[in-house]
C-alpha cells in the first residue's frame, strides 16, 4: 500500500479532526451529565433540609402537646383539690308542706251522718262509733247527704 505524505498527512488530520469532534461531544455529554447530578444532588440536599425542619416541627409538635397535656391535668388536680377544700354550701332548711286533696263532690265524700255526728269521748275507737249506730238526722241524712 503506498500513499503520498500528502495523502497520509491529509488522512491524519482528518482523524485527529474527528477525534476531537468526538472528545467534544463527549465533553458536552459528560458536562450536561455533570450538571443533571449536581442538580439532583441540590435537589437531594433541600429534600434532606426539608425531611430535617419536618422531622424537628414533629418532635416540636410533640413536645408541646406533652406539655399541654401535663398542664391539663396539672389544672385538674388543682380544681379537684380545691372542691374538696370548699366546704359545700348547707341549703337552708325549708319547712315541708301538707297538701291534702279531697274530692269536690258530695258522693265522694264520707257519710255526712259519720263525719257530723258528735260523741263525747276521744280517741280513734269513739270516733267513728256513730257510723255503726242508727243515727237520727234533722234534716233527714238523705237530703244532707245529697248536699
């Protein structure tokens, strides 16, 4: 195989033309990749920032609510000591009420001939004596009874 230096020079610069072409495609693939990872690895670094201020306003949230949660039942104790130290207020007495019912109607009630008939004497057994003897009524007990 035989060629010129010219042919052989021509050849080489050829190569070498397209060998940098290619180192600098590759240059660019490589610098785009670069610049791909440390934007991904920015991106890494704020999430890793955020799961951190998350995770602190966590146990932040925990802490204050353990807090409360002492503070209430703090509060708690204190109002249960102090209705057993309050002596309870005495009601005043009030002096009961009798309310008899009776029926209005003159059939509903006792015998007039019982209830009017007057025996000396005192106690439970005279009381009512006059309902098993004959009674005389002036009027008669009929028309007092129907009153």
């Amino acid at each position: 195989f035989e060629a010129s230096a010219g042919e052989i020079e021509g050849d080489v610069l050829g190569f070498t033309k397209e060998l940098l072409r290619r180192k600098m495609l590759i240059d660019r693939k490589e610098k785009k990749e670069g610049k791909k990872k440390e934007e991904l690895g920015d991106r890494r670094e704020e999430l890793g920032d955020k799961k951190q201020e998350l995770g602190d306003r966590k146990q932040e949230l925990g802490e204050e609510r353990e807090k409360t949660e002492k503070e209430e039942k703090k509060e708690k104790a204190e109002t249960e000591k102090q209705e057993r130290e309050v002596p309870k207020k005495k009601e005043k007495w009030e002096k009961p009420q009798l309310i008899v019912l009776v029926r209005g109607k003159p059939e509903e009630s006792i015998l007039n001939a019982c209830k009017n008939h007057q025996v000396s004497g005192e106690g439970p057994d005279i009381t009512y004596q006059g309902c098993e003897a004959e009674v005389s009524c002036d009027p008669p007990c009929d028309a007092s009874a129907a009153s």
